[in-house]
C-alpha cells in the first residue's frame, strides 16, 4: 500500500523508511486496515509533541499535524479489496474513529523468534 502511495504521489520511488510519519516530506501516515482496530503505536495521533523532523520554515511539525491516509480492506482469496479511504489529521482523528481505552495498557508486547526459526 505504502509503494502505491508513493507512485500516485509522483514519487519516482518509494519514499516509506519505516519511520513515522510514514512518508515524512509529506506528514503523512498510511495504515491498511483489514481488522476493526489500528494500530497507533507509542503516540496518540492528537499529541502536540513535536515530531522528530527537520523544521519547516522555522515550525516544528507535531503529532497532531500529520495526516492520516487510512485505507480498508478485505481479503478473499488472497486478494485485498479496497473498501474504503479516510483521511483526516492527528489533530481531528478522535472525531472520525472512537479511541477504546481496553486495559489500559499502553506498550507494545513483542517476543523474540528463534534464531534458526527461518532457517
């Protein structure tokens, strides 16, 4: 999703370093979602923390300035069909998805694999 992005951007090629927001120059975050949840990550899309970006014009970008392409999806076949486009900034996120607290348990779990699990 994040190379075809890029392409109808007129990026002559993928822009996405795995970093957030995903195409930095742009302030722009891609999530493909086939499942009711999103995953945000370690901050909320509506922080004023400043974002780890070089300044524009002397202006620090923050969390809540980027914008959110938020693409869903379902799966058959092993075919993605795209069903829908949202896109809004961190800023007014909250006002187009419902934030669920769950547990409130902020972090992520993460195991280790096996060294020769792909071997």
């Amino acid at each position: 999703m994040h190379s075809l992005v890029c392409e109808y951007l007129g990026y002559s090629r993928y822009e996405d370093l795995g970093q957030f927001p995903d195409i930095r120059n742009q302030l722009l975050e891609i999530k493909l979602q086939t499942s009711p949840t999103i995953d945000l990550g370690w901050v909320l899309p509506n922080s004023t923390e400043e974002l780890n970006v070089p300044a524009l014009n002397e202006c620090n970008p923050r969390h809540c300035d980027t914008r959110y392409a938020i693409f869903y999806a379902k799966t058959e076949d092993g075919l993605v069909t795209l069903t829908h486009l949202i896109v809004t900034t961190g800023e007014d996120f909250f006002t187009r998805f419902r934030k669920f607290n769950g547990k409130g348990i902020n972090g992520k779990i993460q195991i280790p694999l096996p060294r020769n699990f792909f071997d």
